[in-house]
C-alpha cells in the first residue's frame, strides 16, 4: 500500500467532512441559539468554536483515516478530490443562500 | 481602533491577497501540459502560509474588535445587509479555505511526481481545488470590500 496515497486520501475525505461540518453548524448555529451560545461559553466566540472544533475534527480524522484499512488508487484520490471541489461549491452556496435568506427575505 | 489592531486588519488583508495569488499560480501552472512540481510545491506552500497567518491576524481582529464597535455602526448603516449577508457568509466560507489548502498542498507534496502524467485524472482534479480556493478568496474578498464601504 502506497502511505502517500494513504495520507493524501485521508486528508481528503478529512477535509470534506469538515466543510460539511463547517456548513452544517454554521446554519444549526444561527437557527438555534443554545448551540451558538454554547460556541460562544466554550470557545470566546461562536466562530472561534466553530474554527477550533474544525480542526480538531480534521485532525482526528485525517489521523484515523490514514491508519485504517483501506483501498485507495490514484483514481480513487482524484475521485475524491473531485468530491472536495463539488461539497466546497455546494457549502458556499448553502452558506451565502442562507444568509441571502435571512437577511434579505426572512421578515 | 488600536494600532496594533489597525497592523492586524491590514494584515489579514495583504497576507489574504499574497495566499490567493500563490494559489491563483498553482491554479494557473496545473492548468499548463507539463507544470513545473517545483514550483507548485513552493507556490501551494506560499499560499498555504500566507492563507494561515491572514486567518489569524483577521480572526483577532474580528473577535476582539469587529463584533463590539464595527458590526453596530454597519447594522444601522443605510446597509445593514453588509454584514448580515456578507460578513455573515464571507466568515464562514473563508473556514473552508486552511482545509482546501492544506489539502492541496499536502497532495502536491506527496504526488507531485505524478503530475506530468494524466494518472487517474489526479491532476485535473488539483485544477478544480486550486480554482475553487482562488474564486472563494475572490469572493472573500469582494465580501471585505463591501463590508468596508459600508462602515464608511
């Protein structure tokens, strides 16, 4: 097995967990105001939290990937690269889409 | 404003510019028939670097200053939008680019020798995450603009 397949994929699906992470508590977070309290108590500041907990989940996760058992190709990698880019557009997307909402729409 | 605050927003700005210009080359150079792995591996590391230190000098200023003095002078503004919709979204989109970055990055310095050669479509899809890091630091960037414009 390839480590350096092994790492690159890990960090990749590592990363598009994240911003599916990252896009998921940024819109719970502004509709539920315990969580974005509890951002806030836990961390200083509500995009603080959402910034340290992004990175410890990328982290974790890059660290679990890489040691589990797994078939990765260069195909495979490119596949999920490919991934990364399509989850990042539709996270922008959702992201802004929301706060379109919510600022220019919602009464 | 504090000096010190005044240097870390014109901080976050510069060092924002110079990491979308590193990946904006790599975008570029990737998108070239034989690209040159010495230079993408110097030229993603730059722009991982600069993307880092701009993520902090501006998350200091925004958690320190930004939410307490500018955040009400916008929100009464003629354009409360500014930051409702565009602060709102452009701090939360920039969380995206450290990752993409150090995705990229780590990916060309481990398969950077397999970049000449169409392997499993690896570097066509290098293309697509070097340009989405360049559009959302434009998009970032737009966003800080607009915010600026309407404190003013």
């Amino acid at each position: 097995m390839d480590k350096k397949i092994r790492i690159s994929s890990a960090a990749v699906l590592s990363s598009i967990i994240v911003i599916v992470f990252i896009t998921a508590i940024t819109i719970i977070a502004d509709l539920n105001p315990a969580l974005k309290d509890w951002l806030k108590n836990t961390f200083s500041h509500h995009w603080i939290g959402k910034g340290i907990l992004s990175v410890v989940i990328f982290a974790v996760l890059t660290f679990l990937f890489s040691i589990l058992p797994a078939k990765d190709s260069d195909a495979g990698l490119a596949k999920k690269l490919s991934g990364l880019f399509w989850i990042s557009v539709l996270g922008t997307l959702a992201i802004f889409g929301f706060y379109f909402y919510e600022a220019l729409l919602a009464v | 404003m504090t000096s010190l605050l005044q240097i870390l927003l014109i901080a976050h700005i510069i060092f924002g510019l110079l990491g979308v210009v590193g990946f904006y080359a790599v975008w570029m150079v990737l998108l070239k028939r034989n690209p040159t792995p010495k230079f993408l591996k110097l030229s993603s590391l730059w722009g991982l670097i600069f993307l880092i230190v701009s993520w902090l000098t501006g998350g200091y200023y925004y958690a320190t200053f930004y939410g307490a003095s500018v955040k009400p002078i916008v929100k009464a503004s003629a354009y409360p939008w500014a930051h409702n919709l565009f602060m709102e979204a452009k701090e939360h989109v920039f969380l995206f680019m450290p990752f993409l970055a150090v995705v990229l990055t780590l990916v060309i310095w481990l398969q950077h020798e397999k970049l000449n050669a169409e392997v499993g479509g690896l570097k066509h899809s290098l293309v697509l995450v070097a340009g989405i890091i360049t559009i959302i630091g434009f998009i970032v960037t737009f966003a800080g603009i607009i915010i600026s414009g309407a404190v003013r």
